[in-house]
C-alpha cells in the first residue's frame, strides 16, 4: 500500500499530468475532439508537449507555503500567488500563463492594499459574486486536503475552515468554498480507508457534506448548497451519458466533471483522457479529475511522466511538504 507521502507525489503528479495533456486542447470543442480526440502528450498553439499552466503552478504555490511553514498562512500563500503571477514562479518556463480573471483580479487586489498600507484582511481579496465561481480554487485545492489529513486524521472533516478559508484568497463565493470542501473530503476518505472502493468513497463523502451542512451554523445555506449540488447527491449521477456533463469553467461543472469521469475510469490514463476529451476547460478538468485519479490509482503512465516539463520545479516546490508526511 501506497504510503501518505507516496500519494502525496501521485496526487501532484496526477495534478501536472492532467493539465498538460488538456492543455493542448483547451477550449476545443467537444464534437471536434470525438473526431480527434486526445490520446497523449501533444504540442499546444503556444507551448510545447508536456508544459503545465495556472493549474499546476497555483498548487505547486499552496504546497510550497504548507511546506515552508508546516502551517497555514494565509498571507505567505497568497505572496506565492504574487511571485507566481509577477516572476513566474512555480513555472516551467519562467512566466505565467493561462492566468484566470477571478485569481488574477484578488491577487492585485492584495498588492493595492498593501502598497497602500491599507488594514485589509487577506481573506477580503477574493471576489464573491455568483458570476466569480469560477473553478481557479477548486483546481489547486488538493495539497491543503495532505496537510489537513496528516494532523487531524479522522476529524479531517471538521476543519474545512481551513480549506474554505483558502479558496476565499481567490474565490469567495460560498459555491466555490464548498466544492472545495466536497474534493478535499474525497480526498480524506480515499487516505483513510484505502479499501474502499470509489463509490463508496462517493457515497461516504455525500454522507459528511450532508453532516456538514446540517450543522447549526449551516442552516440558513444548507438548502441553497444542496439545491447547486444537487446532482451529486442523485442515486444515478456517475450513469449520466457525457452529453449531461458540463466541462466549461464554472465550479460545479467543474467538480461534476472531475468526479464522473473519476467514478467512470479504471485507471489514470483512462480518466484523464476522459476529462480531456469532454473538452471546453480540458487542462483543468483533467488536473481536478487527474489528482483524485493520481491519489487513488497511482501507476501514472510513464511516457507521460517523461514527457512533463518542469519536474525539477515541481520537486523543489513539494520537497519540504512531502517531508513532513
């Protein structure tokens, strides 16, 4: 069995490999890529094979700074965000790319306040509209998920302030919070309970959002919540038909997306190309569904490995993280 830290690497892993292969494909559509579809690593329009975006590097910064520290920082995660969308930090060419509206507007929002000195809340930068649930907090979620597991174990579920607390650096917006919480609690359940099989992961994942949301300072969001999510806690979601799957940017399809073509695989490979090929937001479809694939199968086709570019940044970005696992 895979050790925390071994899943770790394959959840990062599983992150990089599936922005890269969508990449190339980003925003194609869907009836063009059933003619063509993806079948490995392909050069874009603008980057060669192999190179990962705003997805990979948003959480290579969030893993960078849990690392460091041992600790959550609100403010250190979000100079990350700064150094990666000024220098080109946790890139593997040295320059940001692909940036999304929603993370790029909160990580100005940070730098106009502090230039001015302003007393502001990091936690105040993120956009909060129903329109700003995009999926930028979602995609780079994951490594928050090892950091709370390795402390909290079993009680894993009840510190999704914290997870909720890092999309509001970006995303606000109560939908966005949640969908994080939903992938992290997915997470947790496949480190805890490494024979389960993926639906009853599913299931068990439901179950704990359900307790989240009926707690009593929940009551007032729980119908809201459960009514945008509502397809997930359907008894047949995983045998919706792809024609029922949404793959453009907002969270929920986002998240849909990832989690049925997950439910549906066998393998990586086999997930990954099935989020790739519903096309639209296919780098980040495939980065949400290929770090739950990652963690839960491993076994990351080797030719894809190979062809990742930036692996030396990725290591350096993990290395203190993945020690403390």
């Amino acid at each position: 069995m895979a050790s925390l830290r071994e899943k770790f690497k394959n959840g990062i892993y599983g992150v990089a490999v599936g922005d890269a292969l969508g990449g190339s494909v980003q925003f194609s559509a869907r009836e063009e890529l059933r003619n063509c579809p993806v079948e490995g690593m392909k050069d874009g329009e603008v980057y060669p094979a192999g190179t990962f975006s705003d997805d990979t590097s948003m959480t290579l910064a969030l893993a960078e700074s849990l690392g460091r520290l041992n600790d959550v920082n609100y403010e250190d995660i979000m100079e990350n965000f700064v150094l990666w969308l000024g220098k080109g930090k946790f890139t593997s060419d040295g320059k940001a790319w692909d940036q999304g509206f929603t993370c790029v507007t909160a990580i100005k929002n940070w730098i106009y306040r502090k230039e001015r000195n302003w007393p502001e809340n990091v936690l105040d930068c993120g956009l909060w509209e129903f329109e700003d649930n995009g999926n930028g907090s979602l995609m780079r979620i994951l490594p928050v998920s090892f950091y709370i597991y390795a402390k909290y174990g079993k009680e894993s579920y009840a510190h999704g302030d914290i997870v909720r607390n890092i999309s509001k650096l970006t995303h606000a917006h109560q939908i966005s919070q949640f969908a994080c919480e939903f992938y992290c609690n997915m997470i947790y359940q496949m480190l805890d309970n490494s024979k389960m099989s993926k639906k009853e992961i599913f299931e068990r994942t439901k179950d704990i959002m359900n307790k989240i949301w009926s707690s009593e300072n929940m009551k007032a969001e729980k119908e809201e919540l459960k009514g945008v999510f509502n397809r997930l806690f359907s008894n047949d979601f995983e045998a919706l038909d792809d024609e029922d799957i949404q793959s453009g940017g907002y969270v929920v399809h986002s998240l849909e997306a990832a989690l049925w073509c997950f439910l549906n695989s066998s393998d990586y490979r086999e997930c990954t190309l099935k989020a790739v090929n519903l096309g639209h937001d296919a780098d980040t479809t495939a980065a949400i569904a290929g770090g739950l694939a990652g963690i839960f199968y491993g076994e990351i086709p080797q030719e894809w490995l190979k062809e990742l570019r930036g692996k030396t940044v990725i290591e350096e970005s993990i290395k203190d993280m993945a020690g403390m696992l």
